[in-house]
C-alpha cells in the first residue's frame, strides 16, 4: 500500500510542478527573474528524484513566494 500513496504524491507533484512551469511562463517579469525561477524549478524537479516530500515542500514555497510576488533577483 505505500506504494500507492507514494505514486499518489509523484503524480501529484509532477502534476503541480507542469503547473508552476506554465505559470513562470506566464510571467510578466525580467527574463533573468524567469531564469532563476526555472532554475529552482529544476532543483525541486531534481529533489524529487530522492526525496518527493522534500520536493513538495519545496515547490510550496516556491509558489507561495510566486503568489506574494515574492520573485529572486535576476542575474
């Protein structure tokens, strides 16, 4: 059964991290804002290889963040 609930919360993830993708396309903002947020994007992908709960901690924050306009300095 652990494995159900795990492959519940890769889907989930994977399905909210297509979500945060879109949304930092979206974006009106400085392409080096977008840059870094691809890239802490593709840090959560990368944790989510190890460790999913880690990894959806993460994305929360991020989109919290993203929500509060709340954007890294660009480079």
């Amino acid at each position: 059964m652990e494995g159900d609930s795990q492959l519940e919360l890769y889907e989930a993830v994977a399905a909210r991290l297509k979500e945060a993708h879109a949304t930092v396309r979206a974006l009106q903002v400085p392409e080096g804002v977008r840059m870094a947020l691809s890239r802490k994007l593709l840090a959560v992908t990368a944790v989510a290889k190890h460790d999913l709960a880690d990894a959806a901690r993460r994305l929360d924050r991020l989109m919290k963040d993203l929500d509060e306009g709340r954007f890294p300095q660009g480079d």
